[in-house]
C-alpha cells in the first residue's frame, strides 16, 4: 500500500463500515501488499463501476471451507469470516470487456450482517476493531525471524528450481516481504485462511517457514490443503 493511503485510513473511522465483497477461493489481501485481479464476471463488473464511483474499496474473503460450486452459481455462497479490505489503486479495461485492477491491501475485517439490496453482487457491514494494528505500517516488524525466513525460502526455491530477484527481496521490508511471500505462495485455502488470520506478522511468518519445510521434507508441490 502507498504511502497515501497509509495517511488516509489511520484510523478505523477513516475506514467504510460497508463494503461489496469479492468471494474468491485459494485468494487472500494483507496490509500494504498488491493484488492484481482479472474482473470479467458481470455481476463483479458492475461492482467494480460502482465502487470506482465511490469509495473505491472492497473487501477479498474466501468461500467457506465446504463450499466446493462455481461461483457464478446464483445462490450466495457461505463466505468465511475473516477478509481484508483493499483499495482500488489501478485499473485497465481490455477490448474484450474484461478489466485489470490493482488492490491494495488496507486492513482485515470480521463480517457482521449481510444487507439486502438489488446489486447482483454482496454487501456486509464489517467489524475492524480485531485489526486495528493493521493500520500501523510496519508493526510487529522488528519481532519477524528474517534470516530463517529468507534461508528456508532460498532452500524451497532451489527445491522446486525456481529463480527470484534477491536484490528486489533483500531491500524489501520486513512487512512486504512476509505479506507478499503470503499472498503469492502456492498453498491452499486452508493455509492462505490461516496465513491471514494470525495475529501478527512474526506469527505469519512462522506459518509461511512451517509451510514450507513441510513442503519440503515432503516434496509436495505446494498446491494442496495439509491444514484441516
């Protein structure tokens, strides 16, 4: 997240109390970290107009653990409890309709009620207070064991022989670098759920280095559920 939004949401009355949810399995939003989406569903292309207009806000949460259908089923899907709100901060519309956003990722969220309406997309009201901490840029990075981090990460690359840009990595704070190896790791939905819910980011970043060696003392490829 930029510096820009850090300044405008620094407290949770900065933050909208409703907010349109975007129900994505295997997905999740931290604090400060990028998401790009592809938005080509009609009912997400429209929440997607309607929030430009607006605020320019909403919130990623997973489909409960049980729901296995398509989500472009017309009968609203059990969502779990736990999301993250996020910023519109770029946008792109293709020839063929589609359109490429940015989110950038604000503070989580606990849901409350869900309102009716006549959008073909949901709405809840929210509950921030459990996360108020996430608006505090950097907290809890101090706390973060990075070395054992990045020496676990090196292993699980050469591992599954994949490269990155050690350079972009090693001048990356604490924060981004636990959060972003969190969104784009390939675990599934009950891991990427756990990685979002814990308390802080020494927590998270726990997860992330027992996800891994546990990937690699298995060699699984990482794409499965190991938590029940």
């Amino acid at each position: 997240m930029s510096t820009n939004l850090s300044h405008k949401y620094r407290l949770l009355k900065d933050l909208p109390q409703t907010i349109p949810v975007f129900p994505l399995s295997g997905v999740i939003l931290l604090p400060r970290s990028n998401l790009p989406l592809n938005i080509f569903e009609p009912r997400y292309l429209e929440m997607t107009d309607d929030v430009l207009a607006g605020e320019r806000m909403i919130g990623l949460i997973q489909p409960d653990s049980g729901f296995k259908s398509s989500l472009s089923d017309d009968t609203p899907i059990p969502i779990r409890k736990t999301g993250c709100v996020g910023r519109i901060t770029e946008f792109s519309e293709m020839d063929d309709g589609r359109v490429l956003i940015t989110l950038s990722g604000v503070c989580r969220f606990e849901t409350k009620e869900e309102l009716e309406g006549d959008k073909p997309y949901r709405n809840f009201n929210v509950n921030y207070q459990a996360f108020e901490d996430d608006l505090l840029p950097g907290f809890g990075e101090t706390k973060v064991d990075r070395d054992t981090l990045l020496k676990v990460l090196k292993i699980y690359l050469d591992v599954h022989e994949l490269d990155a840009d050690w350079d972009s990595i090693h001048q990356s704070s604490n924060e981004f670098l636990v959060n972003t190896l969190s969104i784009i790791s390939p675990y599934g939905p009950e891991e990427k759920q756990a990685l979002l819910e814990t308390n802080d980011l020494k927590a998270r970043s726990e997860v992330l280095i027992a996800l891994a060696e546990m990937d690699i003392a298995t060699g699984d490829d990482g794409s499965g559920t190991t938590l029940q």
